[in-house]
C-alpha cells in the first residue's frame, strides 16, 4: 500500500510539473526585400502607381504591414496625444418668424458637471462671432472656425453648446444645424473628434421650458433641430451640449493583415502608393502561443515620385 500511494503522488507531482510549463515559441525567421535595381543609398524609389513588390524569406505564422501613409504608421501603432489646430464647422438655417439672435454658439473646457446648474454657471466662452449664421431657411456654412486658443494642451477636454432664447409675443425661429465636424488639424493627418454621426447618442439638453414639448433640442445623426412655438408660446431657453471632446487623443494607426497562422508561408507582398512622399515600410512577423509571442519588425525606406 505505501508503495502504492507514492506512486500516485509521484503521478500527481509530474502532472502539476507539466500543468505549469509554459508553451514556448520560437523567433519568426523573416526577411524583406525589394528588387536592388530600384535603390539609391538606404532608399527605394518608386514612381505613383507603380508596384512595389516586397519579397519575403524564412517563415512567420504571422505577418502585418504599416505602409507609412498617414494613419497607416508602425511609430503611431498605440493611442497617443498630439495637438493641432482645433477646428470647428457646421451649416445652419433660420425658418419662421423675424426673432433675432435666438441661437448662440459657445465653448468651455471647464464644466464641473452636466447638470443644468453647471451648464449655466459654466465660463462659456461665445464662439458665435467666428461663424456666419443663418438669417433665413437658406441654409449657410459657418466656414471654419478655430477654437485652439479655448484648449490648454493636448490632453484637454472642450464642450460645444448650442443655446436657442424664443421669446413670446411673436412666432419663434426653428433652428437645424448640419454637418457639424470638430477636427484636430496636424501637418500630416486631419483627425475628427466629433461628428453628428458618430455622437448623435451623445449630446445633452437642458431647457427651463418644455412647453410646447416640441420646443426643445432633439439630436440625429443627420441635424440638431430645435422647433419654437407659435406667438403665444412660453418664452424659451434651451440647450443642447456635445460630450467631452478629448481633442488631442490620437486612435492608433492601423496595419493591414498580411498572413495569419492559419495560411500557408507566403513568398511576397504587393502595393501601390497614391501619392509622391518618403515612406518607411514596416513589417512586423510574429509567432504565439496562449503564452508567449515572439516578433520581429522589418523596415524599409520608399521614396514615391510623380
């Protein structure tokens, strides 16, 4: 019996030896290259449209490509920070009535809260100046507005409010805003912060009169609309407010999928710049398990003429 039980238990041990060994993976071995003709010192230089024609040996399970085109960067691969200039667009129209200045535009990166005391005692900078609003139901672009000097540094949040005042005793304007776009502008790449199609679900709005119920803000992914009363309508204060806009948040840049572990081995890679520039090319071939990955990255200097 006791030679038994130590049988078992040695069982046990060699299992739970096992259990905790990690399975292991070796380094891709991965090489690119480019036909020697088309070289000049580091780089490689091609004409726009032209085939660029990677040539890969070894073996990888894995291979991702970043072609060094603006959003396409192995250096911007994780999210990052960077500020532009901070711009902000939109059209609107004026339909019904003669009521002037019932829609102003303003801007804060300071609101302690989104609630109605907050939004109202916010220091609310009025941005309505730097756009050209509508007088009628003709529809008018606002041109780009800059709003860089209400940030403080890349990582500051900003709020845009749109606040309509109908006053009674004559019919009240119905305000639509369109194709509202805020964008963080940097040398290489334009980025969108916010759109209405993509933050239709966002928007909040307050008002101290919800009579009649239609005069108040409603948010689409098409316009922001606001329909006022007729003469005898409550007088109106309304506010519509986008969330916080982080305007210096970078989404990573993205790589297109090349093989996965799943295909067989692949002898090469074609593509096409659009556009003349200096690219680096960056490949990037790995091997994984549940526990481990191994890579290796692969560059090469593109140089793109017209």
């Amino acid at each position: 019996m006791q030679r038994l039980s130590f049988i078992i238990l040695a069982g046990l041990a060699v299992v739970a030896v096992a259990c905790t060994k990690n399975m292991e993976v070796n380094a891709p071995d991965f090489q690119v290259s480019l036909d020697p003709a088309m070289r000049v010192a580091d780089t490689f230089t091609y004409k726009v449209g032209d085939t660029t024609r990677f040539r890969f040996s070894g073996n990888a399970g894995n291979i991702t490509f970043y072609s060094g085109e603006a959003g396409k960067r192995y250096a911007n691969r994780e999210s990052s920070f960077r500020l532009g200039t901070i711009t902000l667009s939109f059209a609107s129209k004026s339909e019904w009535g003669t009521q002037k200045n019932t829609l102003k535009v303003l801007a804060t990166n300071k609101l302690a809260g989104l609630d109605s005391a907050a939004v109202v005692n916010a220091q609310w900078t009025d941005i309505s100046s730097r756009a050209a609003l509508a007088t009628s139901a003709t529809v008018v672009n606002s041109g780009t507005v800059d709003l860089t000097d209400l940030v403080a540094n890349e990582k500051d949040s900003l709020f845009i409010a749109f606040r309509y005042d109908g006053v009674t005793g004559s019919t009240q304007r119905t305000w639509t805003i369109t194709n509202y776009v805020v964008n963080n502008v940097l040398p290489d790449q334009t980025y969108s912060v916010s759109s209405l199609s993509t933050d239709a679900s966002f928007w909040t709005r307050y008002g101290n009169v919800w009579t009649p119920a239609s005069a108040r803000w409603a948010a689409t992914a098409n316009d922001l609309k606001i329909t006022g009363g007729n003469a005898s309508a409550p007088s109106n204060t309304s506010w519509i407010i986008s969330k916080p806009l982080y305007i210096g948040k970078l989404p990573p840049d993205v790589s297109t999928g090349v093989k996965s572990i799943n295909e067989p081995e692949k002898t090469g890679y074609d593509y096409k710049y659009s556009a003349p520039g200096v690219y680096k090319a960056t490949f990037v071939a790995f091997n994984h398990t549940l526990d481990e990955e191994k890579s290796v990255v692969r560059e090469l200097i593109i140089k793109v003429i017209p």
